[in-house]
C-alpha cells in the first residue's frame, strides 16, 4: 500500500512498505533541474548536486563516504531537467542512519569557494567525459536544437564559459531558490515501519524552509531541424525526434506500446530488420522523453558513416508502415504481455518502487496502482497505434541530430533519402 503525506513545510513524502524484503531505498527529489535555469546560470544545478557531496557542517565529504560505506556504500544522486535526486539503498536497520546523513547534506551543506573551486574542476572533466560520449551528445544536442533557448533545450551540465564562472554565492541563491519545503518530495519503499518513518522524516526534515519561489516553466515551442555536429570517431550517431506527449497525457500508454513495438527492446521491429534482418547498425532503438508540459518521440541508431543513407531509409520506411498498416492482434498482444510482465517484475525493486512512487506524485494529478496500469496498457487497440502514429508521427515535422565523422558520410545521399520520404527539412554541408 503506498502512503502519501505533507508535512507542515509542504514537503511531499510518499512511502511503500514491502513486506519479506530486507532493502529500503530512500530517495529525495527536488523539483529543480536544467529547466529552472538561465543563460547566466545554466548548469548550476548540477553543480549544487556535486557541492552536496563534499561536506557538511557534521561530516567531512570523507566521513559521509565512510558512513555511508558501512552501511551499504550506495550513496548517489543525478541531475535531470525538470528534476534532482538523491537516493540511497540500504538494509532495513540502517534505514534512518542514511536518512540523517542525507537530512544532513541537504540542509548543512558547507558550500565553500576553495572546495567549489576543485569540484569545478571536477565538474569540467566531466563534461569532457560527456562530450566524448557521442550517443549522449547527439541526445542532447538534438534537444537542445529543437527548442531553441527555452531553458528545457538546455544542456543539464551547462557550458563551460558559464560554469568555470560559478561562484559560492551562485550556489547558495540556487539552493535558496528551490531547496525548500514547496519543491521537495521524499519517497521510500522497502523494509520499515511507516509510523515510525514519518517521524524519523519529520524530525530530520521539518526544519526545512517552506519556499515561496513558484515554478514558473513556460511551454517550450517545437521547431523542426537538422543539426550536424563533426567528431572524429569511427560511428555516425543519428537521433531523429517527432513532437509528442509529455508525461501525464490519456496516450502515455499508447505511446509505451508504440514505442516497445517499434524500437523498444530486442523484439522490436527495428532491432529485428535494421540490425538482425540487414546488418546496418549495431544499435538501434526508440524511447520517449517525456516532460510536464511537452515531449519527444525519439530514435536512435549508430552505424558506419557509410551506412547513414540506408539506416536512415530502413528507420523511414519501418515509420511509414507502421502508419499505413495496422498492427497484427499478435503483434500487439505479445507486446502488451511483454509490457505487464516487465511492469509486474520491476515493482519487485525497493529502487523502482521508491523512483516509481515519487514520479507519479510528481507528474501526475493521481496515484495509480499496478493493477490500474496494466489495465490500461492491456486496453490499447490498434486503432490506438494508429491514431497515436497519425498525431504525432509527422515526416514534415520531424528532426534530427547527426554526430559523427563526415568525411566518409555521402551528405547528398542522405538529402536524397529526406527528399524521397518528402521531409523539409535537409542537411547543410556548410554546417558540417
């Protein structure tokens, strides 16, 4: 049974006790990412995500990691656009020690110039480590494209110039901004008493500020493009993006179904034809990325440059069919069965439960269980696929992001195949 609360400083907690487990996995969430930047400023989330780490007015950085080693070293937090977190997972009994030391780093952060200094240090490497990582880049590039300069198009770890720039002071007014009450939302799912988890929360977490600071995040506009970024490696990397749904939307899970049937897992039909049936590409995939005001139905391949014009027509062609025809009843019985039982199998995670529960209270108006869930993936028809395919799936309005290195890439060719398929949009050479 999941419990929902507020405590008096309106932080939201949400907890599932999971009888005949022995982890508990704790997370705490603030409603504060990328997209609640500026140009000034873009990338200091991450940066205050980094900074939690390095001590507190109680523990050294060393002695949150040795605290947290004794009692199961999983310790870690992620910057999103819309969202930060930080999470741990821990037996049952040592549940409220690791409850204190993040209490501890949230609200008794030692945000000092000298180790601000170092971590920037830290924080530019791995921006190097991203930039080498050309699937990643060519994700975020390609996001960052079509919405232009609404903060959602940002880079979550920022630009350099920016970053290298922060000072202690930048830090803090962020954290002032939006590490309160009115933005932060506690989840916990596993082995504890939930009476006695409330209060634990309570005493550690009550003394944090309400907030006044409201979100305020304007809808981004979609435009479609083609962006072309050269590295010197040995794939070509493509991301191609129609405009879809954001998170809480009556066709979430149409699109779930669409995308497991068309790229989403080694089944799919463009895992099956573009790598099994063909050999062009040794990855290939689709996935949604979902946010609360708008979304992107994205795919994603790699491939030898040489390859690009035919891996970018096999992807077209699987698109236009799968708009044209409906789906097979076994087509998508086995792929809504595959859903369910992958969805029944994941709530066996203290993680994805407490992950789980946090968003939904995020994202969406109501709570839904399991059981509701599958009830509504197993009632998608295909009509709905194609319903959903002839809303959102729109050759004239889709983009795209090439990484890679083309100089063994036939741009005209890859025109051709957008030209054929009557996409607008086409590559620049002089972009490249």
């Amino acid at each position: 049974m999941v419990i929902r609360k507020i405590l008096e400083n309106h932080i939201r907690v949400v907890m599932e006790p999971m009888e005949n487990y022995r982890s508990v996995s704790i997370g705490v969430w603030l409603e504060a990412g990328s997209a609640d930047e500026n140009k000034e400023n873009n990338g200091v989330a991450h940066v205050v995500e980094h900074m939690l780490f390095k001590g507190t007015e109680r523990r050294s950085a060393r002695e949150i990691a040795d605290e947290m080693a004794a009692i199961g070293d999983n310790l870690d937090a992620y910057t999103s656009k819309e969202c930060t977190c930080y999470y741990t997972r821990t037996l049952g009994e040592y549940a409220y020690e690791a409850l204190d030391i993040l209490g501890d780093m949230l609200q008794h952060a030692k945000i000092d110039g000298e180790d601000l200094r170092k971590e920037l240090g830290v924080v530019l490497d791995e921006m190097d480590m991203y930039e080498d990582d050309a699937d990643e880049l060519c994700h975020e590039l390609l996001q960052k494209e079509v919405w232009g300069d609404h903060p959602l198009g940002y880079i979550i770890s920022g630009e350099k110039e920016v970053v290298r720039n922060f000072s202690a002071s930048t830090v803090r007014r962020f954290m002032e901004d939006y590490y309160t009450g009115d933005h932060m939302l506690i989840s916990v799912a596993g082995n504890f008493e939930p009476d006695k988890m409330l209060a634990a929360i309570e005493m550690i977490f009550g003394t944090v500020r309400p907030g006044s600071k409201t979100l305020s995040r304007p809808d981004p506009v979609y435009r479609p493009v083609m962006v072309c970024r050269h590295k010197d490696i040995e794939q070509m990397h493509l991301d191609l993006a129609f405009d879809a749904i954001p998170y809480e939307h009556e066709d979430k899970y149409v699109l779930s179904v669409v995308n497991s049937i068309l790229g989403g897992n080694g089944n799919s039909r463009l895992f099956q034809e573009v790598r099994e049936d063909k050999g062009l590409a040794y990855s290939i995939y689709s996935y949604g990325s979902s946010f609360k005001n708008c979304g992107l139905f994205q795919i994603y391949a790699a491939m030898a440059p040489r390859q690009t014009d035919k891996v970018l027509d096999a992807i077209l062609e699987a698109v236009d069919r799968m708009k044209r025809v409906p789906v097979s009843e076994h087509e998508l019985e086995l792929t809504k069965r595959q859903i369910c039982t992958e969805l029944y199998l994941g709530s066996e995670s203290t993680h994805n439960r407490m992950d789980v529960n946090a968003k939904t209270w995020i994202y969406m108006e109501k709570e839904e269980s399991l059981e509701q869930i599958a009830d509504k993936v197993r009632q998608v028809s295909a009509g709905d696929i194609q319903r959903f395919m002839e809303t959102y799936v729109d050759f004239n309005k889709i983009s795209g992001a090439f990484v890679g290195n083309f100089s063994d890439m036939d741009a005209d060719q890859v025109n051709e195949v957008l030209a054929r398929w009557k996409i607008p949009q086409k590559i620049h050479k002089e972009d490249i």
